[in-house]
C-alpha cells in the first residue's frame, strides 16, 4: 500500500477541520440551513475547500456527501436569504 505523503495528510486534516467547525458551530447554522433546503437531504460529509469573506457575503466551496460541488454566497445580513447557489 502506498504512503501518503506529508502534504495529503495535511490536506486530509485541514478537510477534516473544516467539517468539524462547520457542523459543531452555531455560526454555520445559516449554511447548513441552506444546504438542506437546496439539496433536500444531507449528511456529515461535508467539506469546506474554501471560505472567502467578502464585505457583504461569505462565499463557500464545498464537497458534499461526496458527489456535489456547492458554490454558496451567504449574506451577512441575517434578513436575506443566500444569493448565489
């Protein structure tokens, strides 16, 4: 079996992180809301690629359940719902 190099393990921690905050902090719950209601239904796996934080947005990159590629811009303002899907 082949070893995973330095810079995958790494790679492999940082996705993990990502999901962790992502599913345990009350400050994602925007997102998470909005992922199953576009996607209907979702599981754990969930991976952030990036995060960008934009003035008015938070643009999102993300694997989910494996398969999906979801590019999601969430407001700041918590009185509009996302922009982009």
């Amino acid at each position: 079996m082949a070893r995973q190099s330095l810079s995958d393990k790494r790679m492999i921690e940082e996705l993990n992180k990502g999901r962790e905050h992502l599913v345990s902090q009350a400050s994602s719950s925007r997102l998470l809301s909005a992922l199953r209601r576009r996607l209907q239904s979702i599981t754990r796996n969930i991976y952030v690629f990036d995060q960008i934080p934009e003035q008015c947005d938070e643009i999102y990159y993300l694997l989910v359940d494996g398969r999906i590629v979801v590019h999601i811009e969430i407001p700041r303002n918590t009185h509009v719902s996302e922009t982009v899907f």
